[in-house]
C-alpha cells in the first residue's frame, strides 16, 4: 500500500521538493515491490502520517503541501545527532549515521516510534520469562533462599580431632550433613533435595535448549531497530501453541527416507569476478545475522547465483548433495485465480506481501543441520 501511496505522491508536481524523493528507483522495483538492500524510505512513512492526519480533519484549511512547509519552517526544526549505539532507545527509530535536521513533527514521531520499541523489546523478554515460569515446575526456578545449602551444610572432608587418650588423629567426615535440628527435620530436607535433583535431571537438557534458543530471540530483539532486524529476525518460540512448542524452536522435523548423505565436493567459484562480490556480500549478510552458524558438519551444500533484475538471489541446493533425495514432504496443492475469486466480493482489496528473510526464519531441524552445511 505505501508503494502505490508513494507513486502517487511522486507524481505530484511539488513531490521532490517536499519529500525529497530523488530516486525512487532505488527504493521501487518496476513490479512495485520494495529493492533488495535498499533504505527504508522513513520520509515516506511520516507524509503518510501527515495524509492521514489531513484526512482526520486536522489542519483542513491548509493543503497538504501547505501545511507541510508550515511545519518545515526554520524555526520549528530539531537537530538530531548521530546514533553512537544502534541500541540506544533515544535513536532506535532508525539507525543515524551522521547529524541530520528534522521538522519537530518528523522528530515527535521518531520520538514515538522509540517508545514503542522500547516496550515491545520489555514485553518480548518478560513473555520469554512469564513462559518459563508457567511451563516448567517451580523447583527449578524458584529456589530456596541460599539455593541448596539450605538444605545441606558443608563439614569439610578431612579433619583432626583427639581420642580418648588426648592424642590428636586424623579423621574423615562426610562432605556435607542434611540441616535440620533433630531427625525428622534432616529427613524432610533430605527429600526437598531429592526431588530438586530429579527435576533438574529430567528437565535439565530440554530446559537449557530453551534458555539457549530463548536467550537469542531476546538478543536479536534487543539489538534491533524499528525498520530494520540488525541481529537478525528469529520466531519467538514461547508464543507459538504447545503441539507446535518445539516445532517453533528446534525446527520442524523432517521425513527421513533413506541415507543421509555425505557430500564433500568443493563449492564451484562464481562466473565472473563482479558476480564473485555479490555472493560474498549476499552470504556475508546471512553469516552476520547468524542465520547460519560455526558447528559439526558432515554433509555440505553447494550454494549457486540466480540473476534478479540488476541483483542476484542465492539458491542452496540439496538436489547435488543428494539430500533431497533423503527426505520426503507432503504435496500440497495450490489455489487457481478461480478459487481465489470465489472468496472475494465488492469492495475487497487484495496485496502481495513480500515479507525480508522470512525463508531464513525457519530453521531446519536439529537432526538434518550437520548434513546442510555451507562451504
């Protein structure tokens, strides 16, 4: 919607001046969809604010464009210095790389925007927490005062103590003694200690992948910014429903058929030397982001360029590794312009939602990763 609201803004005779749209095809592909790497157009988003805020019926005597070199005025701008931190709340909006002058209104809504990042970044890491608290037992992580010396009391090992005769031995205790001051007390701590030993035992590798996994989607959270993932985007597992919990985490698993390759061959170098740059660039910017990471390998999988317009788009392929051919998934078939019309009626509107790394989101399963890395 704001590729069509932008176009229709260009074409307006005042539009270079006012939203200093200089190159909008850098910003727009011919088939209306935003260019790979290319800067969120911030500019654009704020006049649509301000279209919105016409439309409401504020400022109505003025036009549009009036009504933006009103705001634009000398006197009503804020200088915003560059961002020392990416992370840093005051300038989360978008990540400044050098001092810039805004209008105030353009500056109140980076303001807000801020804002509103800051408390989406609390509330993803208190769901993570409220999610651990309800789905694991308390034992493991609501702890007695002083952890499990309360329960147990330390004695040393070795000791040197005297016999009857007065002379002075050496003697070995036991490591520790159950608190308490009679019998009955030691017993009760002897059984709080059991059961927290047990639960730890039983929960304890599936607890730590969920703290692993959970303590990076907060990272990435943390460190992004309003327009853009800088960290890389991951699926906040903990929100997904119970049947689909470790789907969401691990990856989901996969239909394994018959013998896991193990495919060693070199990765072929690109055609030329300009295509070369493109695929480091490309790869780099994944690596960066962590979407693929150091660990075991057994297998690899060759990754080979795909021309897209002036750009290129990276294919891994599992067809030469011979991994496709180890695993099976389902059919499944898709909708006709038919059945796509059936569900529409008058005043429906329809858009193509091209959502950035959404392939790279989905992990692959635990068991098939050591046999899909990259060279």
């Amino acid at each position: 919607l704001y590729i069509h609201q932008a176009r229709l803004l260009a074409s307006t005779a005042s539009a270079d001046e006012d939203l200093e749209i200089t190159d909008l095809a850098a910003v727009v592909k011919q088939e209306g969809q935003k260019a790979d790497d290319a800067p969120v157009p911030v500019h654009m988003w704020d006049v649509m604010y301000l279209r919105g805020r016409v439309a409401m019926g504020a400022g109505e005597q003025f036009n549009l464009w009036k009504l933006m070199s009103t705001w634009n005025n000398s006197g009503l701008m804020v200088t915003v210095p560059k961002a020392s931190d990416p992370r840093d709340c005051n300038f989360s909006d978008t990540q400044l790389t050098e001092e810039i002058q805004l209008p105030r209104w353009r500056w109140a809504l980076m303001k807000i925007r801020a804002a509103a990042l800051r408390y989406w970044r609390r509330r993803v890491t208190r769901s993570f927490l409220e999610s651990i608290h309800e789905s694991l037992p308390i034992g493991l992580w609501k702890k007695p005062n002083g952890g499990t010396t309360a329960w147990i009391e330390p004695m040393g090992g070795r000791a040197w103590v005297r016999d009857r005769r007065n002379r002075r031995i050496e003697v070995f205790r036991p490591p520790f003694v159950w608190k308490g001051e009679n019998q009955k007390a030691q017993h009760i701590s002897r059984n709080l200690y059991k059961k927290s030993w047990k639960l730890q035992r039983e929960y304890s590798a599936d607890v730590c992948r969920t703290f692993e996994v959970g303590a990076d989607c907060v990272y990435r959270a943390a460190n992004s910014l309003w327009w853009e993932w800088r960290e890389g985007s991951a699926l906040l597992f903990w929100r997904w429903p119970k049947s689909h919990f470790h789907w969401a985490r691990d990856g989901q698993p996969h239909y394994v058929i018959g013998d896991l390759p193990r495919f060693r061959e070199p990765q072929r170098k690109p055609r030329t030397e300009e295509v070369r740059i493109k695929v480091v660039e490309k790869f780099g910017k994944v690596r960066r982001k962590r979407y693929v990471d150091v660990g075991e390998v057994e297998s690899i999988t060759h990754v080979f360029d795909v021309p897209k317009n002036l750009d290129i788009r990276l294919v891994y392929d599992g067809t030469s590794s011979g991994l496709n051919a180890a695993l099976w998934a389902p059919r499944f078939g898709l909708p006709t312009l038919d059945d796509t019309l059936r569900s529409l009626l008058p005043h429906y509107f329809q858009c193509d939602l091209d959502v950035g790394e959404m392939f790279l989101c989905f992990n692959l399963g635990l068991n098939l990763r050591k046999y899909a890395g990259v060279d």
